[in-house]
C-alpha cells in the first residue's frame, strides 16, 4: 500500500510483476485512499503454484488440529488489537459507517474463535460393517488448494469465512478480494504473517476479476473455488471450473422480502424493515428490498415508514454523526440511479428519495437517499432483480398464502424476514419460505455457528456452521482387514 509490496506469493511480499497498481477511492469524498499494487494473470498463477506447492509438498495439512486451532485463536486476538485501525481502514475502502465495520471485525473475530473450537472435534466416524476383523473409518482431509474471490460490500467478512475454515481444516490458499476494496485483506494478509501463518499457505493476489480472477479459476491446479459476488460472475466461474471438475461454491445475490402481517408489532416492524433494507446502503446480499405488508395496515405503514426514511442522517462513514454512508463507486451509484428510473417507467410510485442528497458537503461522495417505491407488484424488474442499493419496494397482500406466495416469487433465495404475533402463523410461514435464512420478528442477523447461503439462484454450498468447515474437507472411507485372508474368489 503507498509504495510498500502488497501482493504476498509464497511467502514473500511483491509488488506486481508489470508494475502495475491502483488507485483506491473513499467513497465519501472521492479522494485516493490509497494506491495499490494491481497483480497480473502471470501473479495469479504463481500464487496457485505456491499454494499448490505448499500443500502438496509442506507442513500445513498433516499440522496437528490443535496447532491449527491455537493459530486461528492467535488470529483473532490480533483481530482485536488491530480493531480500530482495520475498522477506519473498512470505512475509508467501502464508505460503511465505522460502527458498522466495527461490528464486522468483531464478527470476523467471531468466525475464526468458531473455528479453532470446531477444528477441534473430531469429525470421524467408525462404522459397524459386521465383521470384528473389519476396521471401517470414514475420516475429514483437508481439501488442497482452494481459491477465495471475495466482493466489495463486506470485504474483510466475506473473505473471513473463507479463511478462517480454509485454515482450519488443514487447506492452502490464494485470496483475491475485490478491486475496488482490497484493504483491509492487504491489512489482514500482514496480521496473518505475524500470527504465523506457514509461508505459502496464504496467498493474495488483488486485481481484476476479468484477468486475475480468471487465471485463479481457469486451472487444474486448483482444488475448491468459494466465490462470493454476482449472479453473472459466480456463473462465468462455474463454467469455467466445470472444465476442470473443481468444486465451486458460489454465494450469490438475492432479492429478500420481508413480510409483515397487520398483528406484527408495529414499533419494532418499522424498525427493522428500515434498517434490514437501509443499512450500508443497501449493499448488503441479504437486505430485505422487498416489503410485503397487509393491506389493513400499509397506508399508515408506508408514511411512517417515508417519515422515519427521511430523518436518516447520510453521510460520511468516520463522521459519528452519520447513520448510513455512500454507495461504493460512482460507477455503482449509477447503476442504482438507472435501476430507479426503471422503477418510475414501469409505474412504482416513488415516495421518498429518488435522488442524491442535495447538501453540498456530500457532493464529492458517491451519496444517495433513502428511497421508498410503493404501488409495486411482481412483474416490476425494480421488485425482480437486485439493485444493491438503498431501494425498498412494497407489495401488498390480503392473505398468508398470498403472502408466501410472494415471498417465494423471486428466483434468488438468501433471506427473508417475517413479523407476526401469532407463533402459529409465523411458524408457517418460514417453514413455507424456500430461502437460505428466515428471521422472525427479527432482521439481518447471523452466527458463526449457524450455516448461511441461498436457495436457487442465490448460490449453492454454505459458507458458517459445520457444513461451511465440510465445504474444504474432502472424505475419506478407510477400510482395514485385521486378519487377512485370502478373498477366495478365483480358485483357478
Ligand atoms: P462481482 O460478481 O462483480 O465480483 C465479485 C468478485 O468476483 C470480485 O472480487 C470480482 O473482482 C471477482 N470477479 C469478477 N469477474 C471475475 C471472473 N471472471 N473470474 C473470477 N473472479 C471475478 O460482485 P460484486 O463485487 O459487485 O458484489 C456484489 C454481488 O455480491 C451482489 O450480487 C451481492 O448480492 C453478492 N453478495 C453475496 C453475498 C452472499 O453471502 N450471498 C454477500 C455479499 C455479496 P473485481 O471486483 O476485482 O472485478
């Protein structure tokens, strides 16, 4: 970062092999952040064949689990020292406020503490075949060279469930975080060094997804792809791997209602629909977009809601002050102000925001209000496809099956919310949702310990939990004849 090598290949810090960097730009003023080494494909590929190298022929795989877990462990308790400075550094990369990246290095620190405990406890397993002289064990290796491709929304915590299991089942790796928001994975990579991660068993290749990230997926030498990002992307990834038979996850987008029934506490509804759809500005996979409310109580929902909507202090992330940042590029919030439009063509009302904000103080920031579209139904794109942004629609609806119906009506499947008093009901509903998490009377929140990903075209795998240990694991059956004998079979 500012001149110093930020690409680490086999256990050495490089700057990229053309000489290539990039300029990164705080969201909420426009300024340059900071410049940055770009890698090149020629970079990437030494990266894999510096992980490739370090698993087949290192230490790192056959490390016992507990050296593992006290490594993960170190990790987090260097996560925590550096808290402050990896949180300023979030804030100035992505635009999110620091309270908010503040509460993501905790989660991170959350993620690796899960996984030095679950690296610890013994997955394998004896099976009973029914013979004593038969030892048949079914054992967890790790899996080999895996490839991490993270997105810009929450750079270093997309890119923690990634490594923190990568690690703890025994992998080696090459990380590519975003373009556009590489450092505080730059951050990471040093403080990964100095809790002792082996050289060469973590890699970081930051660049273009088109040219760096196309050479990490477009190779035999690689065993596991988990990627995190777009639709298009995770798909363009999957054909690619498919060449190789490598194993990809894919956590994609997703366009997550959040139903509220007419006896849903109205206090903590209004709430939670603005923050589960305005918080980072929307850029959030599991952002509850879409509001389906009943229809008794819509009207006086909606102007309560515009109300509070409008009170929302935007602004700049390291200003205490601010509630909810910028929009991460200019190039984003474009794309957000096209899909409003959209949204105005096909007939949505649009009843708050609509536009950036217009204090002149914000005007070299990539801003954008707070906005609200009522009068919409699913035939809208605007209701359909993922903005990314601080846009939330509302449907209606007059029954529980109308509303399950509308809820499912999407082609993603990451998330969706429901708000009810009666438990009956509420347990019907999120057992009828077909989506990856469902909140009830609560919003957004997650755990280290709970699995997270998406139904349909939010992705497969799962990134959390056991299974997102299972995902770098490969299983082993070993079969063993105590008292060998011949088989008997051919006797000429
Ligand atoms: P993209 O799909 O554009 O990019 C994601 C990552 O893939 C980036 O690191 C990008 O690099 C890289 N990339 C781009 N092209 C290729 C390629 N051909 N081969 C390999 N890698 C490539 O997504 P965004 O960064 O725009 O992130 C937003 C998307 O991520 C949204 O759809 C959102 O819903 C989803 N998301 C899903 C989450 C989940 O848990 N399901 C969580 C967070 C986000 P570069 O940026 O350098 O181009």
């Amino acid at each position: 970062m500012n001149g110093e090598p930020d690409l680490c290949i086999g256990g050495q810090w490089r700057h990229a092999s053309d000489g290539g960097t990039r300029e990164i730009v705080n969201p909420a003023n426009g300024s340059i952040a900071a410049v940055v080494d770009e890698a090149t494909a020629d970079d990437a590929r030494d990266a894999v064949a510096a992980a490739r190298a370090a698993f087949d022929d290192g230490a790192w795989p056959g490390t016992p689990v507990a050296e593992r877990a006290a490594l993960l462990d170190r990790i987090a308790d260097l996560l925590q020292r550096d808290k402050e400075d990896l949180a300023s550094l979030e804030t100035r990369d992505t635009g999110k406020t620091l309270v908010e990246s503040r509460i993501d290095i905790d989660d991170v620190t959350s993620v690796f503490r899960y996984y030095a405990k679950l690296a610890g406890v013994e997955a394998d397993r004896i099976v009973d075949v029914g013979d004593p002289t038969i030892i048949s064990r079914v054992v967890r290796e790790p899996i080999g060279v895996c490839v991490l491709i993270a997105p810009w929304n929450y750079p270093l915590l997309q890119m923690s469930w990634k490594v923190a299991p990568a690690l703890a089942a025994g992998c080696t790796m090459v990380a590519k975080p975003s373009e556009v928001t590489p450092l505080t994975t730059i951050a990471f990579a040093h403080l990964l060094d100095e809790a002792g991660v082996p050289p060469s068993v973590f890699n970081l290749v930051q660049g273009s997804g088109a040219a760096v990230g196309a050479a990490l997926t477009d190779t035999a030498a690689v065993d596991f792809i988990s990627f995190t990002g777009g639709v298009p992307t995770g798909r363009t990834i999957a054909e690619t791997a498919a060449k190789h038979v490598t194993k990809v996850a894919l956590e994609l987008g997703g366009k997550n209602p959040h139903i509220v029934f007419a006896d849903a506490e109205p206090e903590s509804a209004v709430d939670h629909v603005l923050t589960g759809v305005f918080l980072h500005s929307g850029q959030v996979c599991s952002a509850g977009t879409r509001l389906i409310i009943e229809e008794s109580i819509a009207d006086d929902f909606v102007a309560e809601l515009v109300a509070r909507a409008e009170k929302i202090r935007v602004g700049d992330g390291m200003d205490p002050a601010s509630e909810t940042g910028p929009l991460v590029s200019a190039q984003h919030r474009a794309k957000v102000e096209a899909h409003v439009q959209q949204g105005i063509s096909e007939g949505a009302k649009l009843v708050t925001g609509g536009a950036r904000p217009n204090d002149p103080a914000l005007a070299d920031g990539f801003f954008y209000l707070p906005t609200i579209f009522d009068q919409c139904d699913r035939s809208m794109r605007i209701v359909s496809e993922e903005t990314f942004g601080p846009i939330l629609t509302v449907e209606r609806f007059t029954t529980e099956a109308e509303a399950i119906t509308l809820g499912n009506d999407t082609e993603y499947g990451l998330a969706a919310g429901v708000r009810t008093s009666d438990s009956a009901r509420g347990e019907r509903v999120v057992r009828a949702l077909r989506h990856g998490t469902v909140w009830l009377n609560d919003f957004g929140y997650y755990t280290a310990a709970a699995e997270w990903g998406g139904f349909g075209k939010s992705g497969n795998g799962r990134e959390l939990g056991p299974t997102g240990l299972t995902e770098y694991q490969e299983i082993k059956h070993i079969w063993q004849n105590t008292s060998p004998q011949g088989a008997g079979w051919f006797k000429g």
